[in-house]
C-alpha cells in the first residue's frame, strides 16, 4: 500500500486530492496549522484530519513514497527540510497529478476567470454521456462527494488549471506542469500582483502556458477577449488553435436560450460569460469524440458551479444571487449579466475587497466601471484582513474614486452590512453579493432570506 503525506493538508484541492488516495487505499498522513471548513470536516469525517495543528518533522519518516507539498507551506517549513534530508520524492499536486496522469489525455483550462465553470460544464456532458474521466475541480459540484479522481483506467484527465504558484519549491504557474494536451485559455486580466508584478509578466504566464502544450495538441481560446486573441494569433506553429466567441441566443422571461443547429436550448445559467464558457466547453466536449446533440442535451440541465450565481433566494419579484467575484473583471461580467438578465428590476450589487491584490492601493483603479450598472453599488472591507496581509489602511473616499461611483457606499463593518443592502430596495429587486471571502462572517444565507421578505 502506497504511503503519501501531504504537508498543508487543508487546502482545497489538497485535501481533495488527499481524500481522492485514501478511497484507492493509498495511506494517507498530512499536516497543517490551520485548517477552515468544509476541509476540516471532510478530512475528520475520514480519519485524515491531523490529531493536531502544525508542523511534526518526526511524521516524515523514510517509508513514505511521497510527500505532497502545498503552496501554504514556506521554504523552510520543517517537515518539508526533513523530507528534503531524506531524499524522499517531493511534488506540490499539480506535478503529483501529472505524474499520475501522464499515459492519458489532459485537458487543461486556464484563464483569469471562467476556468471553474468551464471545467464544471465539461465535468457535467461527459458524466451525462458516460465518460470515464479523471478530473481536479477547484469547487464542489453537486453530485461529486470528491472533486479529484484519480483512477487506473481512465483515458482521459479533466484539470482546472490556476496560473497562481504551485509550491515554495516549483515556483511556476500551477498550470505549466499539467502539460496540457487540449489548453483552453479563456481570458486575461490581471490578478496576484504578489507575484506578477507588472501586468505585462501576468501575460507571460499565459504566453509560457501556450508553450506548454504538448506537440500535436490543441489550444482552444476565446477570440472575444482582445488580450488572448493577440496572444493565441501573434505566433505560427505549435498547437493547433482554435477561437470561439458567445454563441447566438435570446432571452425570454428570464430565461437564456441557446439557438443552434439542433433546436432551440433552454439554459439553466445566464450572462455573455457564461455563454462564452458553454461555447467553450463545447470545443473541448468535441475535441473529445462528444457531438452537439449530446453536447446540448446534456449542458441544458447545468446548474452552475458552486458560488458561482449561486442562487440564494427567490420570491415575489426579489432574488438573491451569491458569486465568487472578487477580480475586477469577474466584477463587471458578473454584474452586467445580472442587469440584462433582470433589466426591470433594482439591482443592488455588494462586494467584498478580500485578496491581496484587491486590498492593494496601486491595484483598486483596476476597478473603474465594474460595478456601472448597478442601481446600488456597496464595498465591503474587513480592517483585520488589511493588517493580516500588512497592508496600509484605505480611505473609503480612495475607494470610490477607484470605482468611479461617488454615491458607492463602503462599510467595514459586516453587521451593517444587512442594513445598507435593504436600504431603499424597491419592490421587484435583485441583490448580488461577491466576495471571495465570507464579508467578515455574515451569514449570507440569513441576509438573502430577510432581503426577500
């Protein structure tokens, strides 16, 4: 029985991908100094939750056939040294991955947004057209106890690929080492400014991801993104390319219906990005043998990846919306899709500056426009989640000047923060909350529930 330990177990697709090994019988060890829901009670449930927090050098023992690395672990972290001392195989989990998926094919789909639910949306028509397939999602997706597989017999491997750094000892965009067969890269805005420092080096991740794509493989592209286009069309040779934009439809009762060449499609989703990630995913379902009418029958029946246009509440003319955005174009797609989709109601959008880079001063004109057309625009920042990254402090009136709204309100505190949404909300209303973060503990799905009534 293989002996895997994974050092800062808590993180999303570590402990996924932990829980993934310990249902094919591997055993499974881990630490970390903290780890938050839902991991903490998923790891417990299973007997993988550490007995306690932190890091135990004594654990990394020399029996182990692998020690998986997460990016939360530093350089000098002390299980990490110990492992390194050992000589024992170390890989943060995207080489870990690859390294189990190397005989199959790997689709991998990267861009600054869209790549969850562009992975979901595939994940979802090849399950409906009974694919076997491995996969690593980064969020859960109803009817998916574990969101990475792994398996013996699969033919084919399903990854969300993150541009972000992938361990304190590969530090290269995760995405780079899945060694893409098919890539899709859906779009680029700038983000982790942590690392990318200028926006031109955040491109060149993406240009380096481009060049990762294993010889005779496909990159897939959305030409309706003005920076990826340029980047996919400025070089010949390589992959094969292939551009797709937003898909002909309409909207009826609230509703968007895809038109094509099979019938007219009902959607469960809606908002231009959101067709731009179905059409997507349909280049991708085709690359692997899965033909239009399987492809429409199946997306049809998409709900969505969890937190994104989460619906919370709805009724008598008022709904409530939950959306991971927090990115200044995650903002504005998020946001204009929900005003063409209800374009008679109020609309009262409400986000949380929670990432590094959205707390950062030089970063916030990145947001000018986003929250445009929005009737009510509200900011939300936690002063403790500024100190905890030593950030500076920043004036409510930097923020509006940042967004271009003089009547955007900003609170700090997340108590009001029920208030400032009811304010003046009319009676046929939309509230969107977006955050990547939990606006400071509320509990959103009590807020959702009094907006309604």
């Amino acid at each position: 029985m293989p002996k895997v330990h994974f050092i800062a177990i808590g993180g999303s697709a570590m402990h996924n991908l932990a829980i993934a090994l310990h249902q094919q019988g591997y055993e499974v060890t881990g630490s970390d100094d903290e780890i938050f829901e839902p991991s903490r009670s998923r790891l417990d449930r299973l007997g993988l939750l550490p007995d306690q927090m932190g890091w135990h050098p004594q654990d990394v023992t020399p029996d182990l056939d692998a020690v998986i690395l997460g990016m939360h672990a530093r350089a000098d972290n002390p299980e990490l040294v110990r492992a390194q001392e050992l000589g024992l195989p170390i890989f943060s989990y995207p080489s870990y991955f690859h390294d189990r998926t190397r005989n199959k094919t790997r689709v991998v789909i990267g861009g600054s947004h869209g790549k969850t639910t562009i992975t979901s949306m595939i994940v979802h028509v090849l399950r409906h057209a009974g694919v076997e397939f491995d996969y690593l999602v980064g969020a859960q997706l109803e009817g998916f106890d574990c969101m990475v597989k792994l398996s013996d017999t699969a033919q084919v491997a399903i990854i969300e690929g993150d541009e972000y750094l992938a361990s304190a000892v590969e530090r290269v965009p995760k995405f780079l080492l899945y060694k893409a067969d098919i890539a899709l890269i859906s779009g680029i805005a700038w983000d982790h400014i942590n690392v990318f420092k200028t926006y031109a080096d955040y491109v060149e991740q993406f240009r380096r991801f481009i060049h990762s794509v294993e010889p005779g493989g496909k990159l897939i592209y959305c030409a309706a993104d003005d920076e990826v286009k340029r980047l996919c069309e400025e070089e010949e040779g390589g992959p094969m390319r292939i551009p797709y934009g937003v898909p002909p439809h309409r909207i009826a009762d609230g509703t968007t219906i895809l038109e094509t060449s099979q019938g007219e499609v009902p959607l469960r989703v809606f908002g231009r990005h959101n067709l731009m990630n179905l059409e997507g995913a349909r280049m991708v379902c085709h690359q692997l043998g899965i033909g239009a009418s399987n492809f429409y029958k199946a997306i049809g029946s998409f709900t969505g990846a969890a937190r994104r246009l989460e619906r919370l509440a709805d009724a008598g003319g008022r709904t409530v919306f939950k959306d991971f955005a927090h990115s200044p174009s995650k903002l504005k797609a998020t946001v204009d899709a929900v005003r063409e989709q209800y374009p008679d109601r109020a609309l009262t959008a409400c986000m949380e500056l929670h990432t590094f880079s959205s707390l950062s001063e030089g970063f916030l004109d990145q947001y000018a426009g986003a929250m445009d057309h929005a009737d009510r625009a509200v900011v939300f920042y936690d002063p403790h989640a500024v100190e905890l990254k030593r950030l500076p402090p920043i004036p409510p009136e930097r923020i509006k000047a940042a967004f271009g709204r003089a009547d955007l309100e900003v609170i700090t505190d997340p108590v009001q923060v029920m208030g400032a949404v009811r304010r003046g909300s009319s009676e046929r209303a939309v509230l969107l909350m977006m955050s990547s973060g939990n606006f400071g503990g509320l509990d959103q799905q009590a807020l959702a529930e009094a907006f309604i009534a």
